[in-house]
C-alpha cells in the first residue's frame, strides 16, 4: 500500500469543495464538485490510493460521511466552533477553508467530534421531530387560551384542553361567536392530530428492536421515563464516548462555561455549547425526580437551602446524569445499595 493522501471537504447544499494533498503537503489535486451521489461516486475514481478525509460538522455532512465512509482508509468530522478557531482568516473561502481542513487533518490537529452510527442517527431524527411536534403542539394550545381571552371569554384553565369541557364551552357560551368558533375548533384538531402523531412517533421508538433492551433498562431509574431513555439513547450513542461523568455532564449544558486569567477564575452561567435536546429532557426529568426518588428529594432539599430552586433541580439532573452513565455502562438494572448510599449497575 502506497503512502496516505489526505483531503479536505469544505460542504455545502449545492455543492463540495475538495483539496487533496500528499504527506509532505503538496497539492494533488483541488476544486469542486456538485453535491450529488453520483457526482462524488464519479470523484473518488479519480482519486489516489489509500486516501482519509476529514470535513466541518454541518446539516449536510451526514449524508456524505455515510456515502464516503466505505470507501475511506479514515473518515473525520471536525467540530465546527472549535475548526473555526484554529482556521481563523482574514480571507476565507470554499477552496482555502477546503485546503485548511485538510492540513489540520495531515498534520492531526483536527477537532474530531463524535458521528454517531447511520443506524442511531436515522432513530434521532424521529426523535427530533417528535420533539417539534411537541413545541407545536404547546404552541396551538396557548393560540386557543389566547383566542379565549381576546374575546373576554371564562374558561377553566385546569380542563379548557378536554375535549369534552371543550364541546361544552364552544356549544353554551353566548360569547363565543361563528368566526371565533370556527377558528377555535381549526387549532382543537390540530393539536388532537398532532398529538396522535406524536403518540404513533414514540410507541414505534419504543418498540425498535434496537432501542428496547436499552431503554427498558435506564427506565429502571426512579424519574427516567421513555422520552428521557430515549432522548439519552438517541443523543449520546456510545456511552463510553465519555470518559467520566464531567465530560457528559458538560456534553448535557449542566455546568456553566469557565473563564480564567492569571489567579482570576470566573465561573459562568450554563453554557451555549451543549447538546441542547438532551439540556431540556434532563432539566425536566430533575423537575419531577424529587416525587419519584427519596435519594433525589433529599439532593434537591440539600441544594434548595444553599441556593434557589434552579440550583437545585440542576444538581438533580446531574445526579440523574451519574445514574444514566451507571446503568449504562453496567448494562444492569438500577439499584440503590442501602449501606453505601451508592449506586450499583
């Protein structure tokens, strides 16, 4: 086998810029090609044996890595904030952003980030959309409480989302007329239709041959319900990515950012860079965990008297965390060892 040539790809919608270099950094070959299968079967006929390439993490990568993947000696994703940092220029284009990715992958300074399997990443996107299915539907139901209100009409706020109070309101009260009527039965069938889908999206998660066993077992911890074993399965991919439980912690936006210079240490609020799917499931699961967990609710006791009730719903989701890394790194159910007032997985 002859020596490693090494590329870059600089990726966009229409389409791909390549610079292929040899070890010593000579340019072998560059320019660009359309984005299209076929279009990059027919590229990497043309291309030197053995070769890896490495490009930015963008909304287009995936399909590309899966495509390229097969035929590549290595295949690397960098890390688009952490990429820019170490490319920064004043002049930057597709061809120079191209060429600079495929020196810090020669000369192995690229910022890997972890790509998850073609297989996890295709069960994440129905998770995603299950999840913006959810935001609409909390959308339309604030629409109709709005509606309501414009029109200066009572309603109970506990049943308003029943069908049956809702029959009732829209057929009794005198306040509300046709066109009013009208509009609030379009937004009841919306989110009734979105709320079957969203049912339909989860259940057949939930059922994947592939996600059971998993899931199944971190539903084991008291306050981790389906849509949190899922959304953990789904987003992390293989756990021993992390090699202790900061580094997930972090990944999951539940610590804040550090800045510090000379003696000065300054600790900021949560960070930006997080996954953010996997921040709201956790933050929400810590919510509810102190009804669910007696180890929990004297966590978040411990911490609500030092601070405010943020401080200690962030510190439940830590721990939820910890106990989410336990269980599946062990493979095992969960389970609270009484004499050590440690977890055992």
């Amino acid at each position: 086998m002859g020596p490693m040539y090494y590329i870059g790809l600089d990726v966009h919608k229409q389409k791909i810029s390549y610079c292929v270099k040899d070890i010593s950094g000579k340019i072998y070959a560059d320019g660009w090609i359309p984005a299209t299968r076929f279009d990059l079967d027919r590229w990497m006929k043309t291309l030197p044996q053995p070769w890896s390439a490495a490009m930015e993490a963008t909304m287009f990568s995936g399909w590309i890595y899966d495509h390229l993947k097969p035929h590549a000696a290595e295949l690397k994703v960098a890390h688009p904030l952490m990429l820019r940092a170490i490319a920064a220029a004043k002049k930057k284009n597709d061809r120079i952003d191209a060429n600079k990715i495929c020196d810090c992958l020669r000369c192995d300074f690229l910022p890997e980030c972890y790509m998850a399997p073609t297989d996890i990443r295709e069960r994440r996107r129905t998770l995603r959309y299950r999840n913006l299915l959810v935001r609409q539907m909390v959308q339309m139901k604030i629409k109709i409480s709005t509606l309501l209100m414009e029109a200066g009409v009572s309603y109970n706020k506990q049943k308003l989302h029943k069908a049956g109070y809702f029959r009732e309101l829209l057929a009794t009260n005198p306040d509300i007329n046709e066109g009013l009527c009208s509009l609030l039965r379009v937004c009841r069938e919306t989110v009734v239709r979105l709320q079957r889908t969203e049912s339909a999206l989860v259940r057949s998660l939930e059922r994947d041959s592939l996600l059971v066993e998993r899931v199944e077992r971190l539903m084991t911890i008291p306050a981790v319900g389906p849509i949190t074993a899922l959304t953990w399965t789904l987003e992390v991919g293989d756990v021993q990515r992390f090699s202790s439980i900061k580094k997930a912690i972090s990944y999951c936006g539940l610590c804040g950012a550090e800045k510090s210079s000379g003696s000065t240490v300054q600790r900021t609020p949560l960070s930006k860079q997080r996954n953010k799917h996997l921040q709201t499931t956790l933050i929400e699961a810590a919510k509810m965990a102190p009804r669910n967990s007696a180890e929990l609710a004297i966590l978040y006791d411990k911490e609500k008297q030092k601070g405010n009730a943020n401080r200690a719903t962030l510190a439940v989701a830590r721990k939820l965390v910890a106990y989410l890394m336990a269980v599946d790194r062990g493979q095992r159910n969960f389970q609270v060892v009484e004499t050590s007032n440690c977890i055992a997985a």
